[in-house]
C-alpha cells in the first residue's frame, strides 16, 4: 500500500465542508491532496499540475463536473487519470451518463469516507496495473527483444558450424558465449523488472544479518570478472580491512555493489578501470564504485536513480538494459537506512556510493 498511499488525488467541490473533509481524512491516509472549489480552478490546476486521480463533484456553478470530465476526457484517457465522480443519491441518469462519458466510478452524496476510500485505493491499484501492463509491453518488445534475436541467430549459427557428431570448433564456443551473455541480459531484465514491482507493493523484505562489505566487494568483482575480461577493463579492490561487521541483507548490497560494477563496465571503454572501495568512519561505512569512464552530465545526475532514467552516455559494447537498476538499487539503500549517490572524478569517470549508518554501541 506504500506506493498508492504517496498518490496525489485532487478534490472538486463547491461545498467547503466537502473539500475539508475529504482532504483532511485522505490526508491522514497519507495521500498528498489538493482541492479545487469549481470547475475551471480544476481544469486549470491540473494543466499545470500532476494528479493521479481526481474526485469530482457533477454539481457545481460554472463548469459543471459533467463538463469538466468530458474536456479531461480529450487529453487523459481513464487508465491515465481515474475520475471519481460524485452525485446525489437521485441523480442516477447523472451515474449513467458520467460513466459513458469515461468516468471511472462514482460515489454517492451525503459521501460515506470508508466508500470514498475504497474507490479512491481500487482506481489507483487499477491505474498500477495498467502502468504495470505498459511497462511489461515496453521491456518485452525492446529490451527483451534485442537480445532474444541475438540468442536465436547465433543458436542458428552454432547448428551450422556443428552438425550433429561433430567436435566444436572455437568458434562454436565463442558463438555459445554470445548466447550466454544475451541470455544473461535478459535474465537481469527480468529481475529488476519483478524486484521493481515488489518494491512499488511493498512486498520486498530485508534479511538482515552480521556481514562485512568487504566480502560483498570481493563477491561482486568474483561476478564481474568474466564480463569485465570480455570488455578489457580491470577491476580493482582498495578496501580497508579494519572494516566493522554490519547487520544488513547480504544479497540485496550484493545486487546493488553487482549494479555499480556491471554499469562502470558496461559504459567504460576498453583498457579502463574499475577500482571498488571501502571505509569506516564513526558513524558509517561507505563502499564506492569508481570508474575512469566518461562520467556524468548535470542533466544525468538529475535523473540517474530514477526509473527507466534516459542518460547521455551509451553502453560501449550496444548492451541492453531494463533502466531500473539504479532506481532499485536507491530503494535497497532506501530501506536499509543508508544514502546513496554518485559524483564526477576530478580525472575523469564517476563514482557510486553508498553509505550505511553504524548502530549507535559501535560508534568509537
């Protein structure tokens, strides 16, 4: 429920009374609300602003609701923005004609608040959904894609090159390795597409237990050395063995260390470095990633732990991506209390970092 509870809902309302009880009750439900007491308020807020769902009253001077739900109807469609209009309870030729106009629902004046909500959490869930459909459309038919053709040309490759009874030639075995790497790919895809989608239903736990970050360092270089040699580029451990053991989920740091390593040597050119480091103080420890790559524009580091953020730099050897890796790896961070970021190297490249808080009888 965490992720629909941040949804901003606006409310229309002539009555004063209405919009204050509603915005005040969706509030403590922990919805971002604002209001708007007629129609052309509305229309004007939400040209200006990003609403996730609106609930609107029919009645209202001026621009009736009926009104306005047919001009939003031009531009947002009902999976884009759910409307939930509200009538009296005699007015059911309104009901009628509001839902083939594209209304979502409807509810019933005088407003009974646990009806209200109910509707209000079912459209946002249905609107997730639908957003959830087009995301899986989008991953499937570009970044799965792309990859599954590369897998399925060279499987025809390799059965020419071996016909049945024979030895594999080396160049059967590079051409199996392609496959490997795509299937990789793809496999990777998948995963941030599902871990991003229990993170937005609050469905992803932590196990926490006693781990030290220098042996998630060493795990995540160990994963990466196969794709680093491919791609020429040096993985290099400057780790500070004083490190303090901390209670924390082991595969969930791995997953994000694997994410900044991959992505140092993803974007990197042939013959860079990736040096992954480690430090303590009193308060924290920290584990960097840093690369000699291009680094980041000021428009990337805008947008980098965003979900399928767009950057400037491209991948040096034309891999696929789901564009949701540093937006999961964020909220991994997220809920273990820790801060994560990236800077500009002064020589070139960037550095990723996160940093993790020490529990208060191991502070020094």
């Amino acid at each position: 429920m965490g992720a629909v509870s941040e949804a901003s809902v606006l409310v229309v309302d002539d009555n004063e009374d209405n919009r204050d009880m509603l915005s005040r009750r969706l509030k403590k439900q922990g919805y971002s609300v604002s209001v708007a007491e007629d129609g052309q308020q509305a229309l004007d807020m939400i040209a200006s602003e990003k609403f996730d769902l609106i609930l609107l009253d029919v009645m209202m001077p001026g621009i009736s609701g009926m009104e306005v739900l047919k001009r939003l109807r031009e531009t947002f469609t009902v999976a884009d923005l759910p409307i939930i209009m509200a009538t009296a309870k005699d007015q059911s030729e309104d009901v009628v004609a509001a839902l083939k106009m594209g209304a979502n629902d409807y509810v019933t004046k005088p407003l009974d608040f646990p009806v209200v909500l109910a509707r209000v959490q079912t459209q946002l869930a249905l609107k997730r959904l639908s957003k959830l459909k087009d995301d899986f459309l989008r991953i499937a038919s570009h970044d799965l894609k792309n990859p599954l053709t590369v897998i399925l040309g060279t499987v025809k490759m390799v059965q020419r090159h071996v016909p049945p009874n024979s030895m594999m030639s080396p160049e059967a075995h590079e051409l199996l390795s392609k496959i490997t790497k795509r299937a990789a790919e793809m496999q990777n895809i998948i995963e941030d597409f599902l871990d991003f989608q229990a993170l937005q239903d609050g469905r992803l736990s932590l196990y926490k237990r006693d781990i030290n970050l220098n042996d998630i360092a060493h795990g995540a270089k160990d994963s990466n050395n196969e794709y680093a040699a491919i791609k020429d580029v040096e993985i290099v451990l400057e780790l500070n063995p004083e490190l303090p053991v901390i209670q924390a989920d082991s595969s969930r740091l791995t997953q994000v260390v694997r994410n900044f390593v991959s992505n140092a040597i993803k974007f990197g050119a042939r013959g860079s470095r990736v040096t992954i480091r480690t430090r303590s103080d009193k308060d924290s420890l920290t584990l960097e990633v840093a690369d000699t790559g291009q680094g980041l524009t000021e428009e990337d580091m805008k947008k980098v732990f965003s979900q399928y953020a767009k950057l400037s730099t491209k991948p040096t050897g034309g891999e696929n991506s789901s564009g949701l890796g540093l937006s999961i790896a964020k909220q991994m961070i997220d809920l273990h209390g820790g801060l994560i970021g990236v800077h500009n190297n002064s020589g070139g490249g960037a550095t990723f970092w996160f940093s993790l808080p020490l529990p208060k009888t191991a502070e020094s």
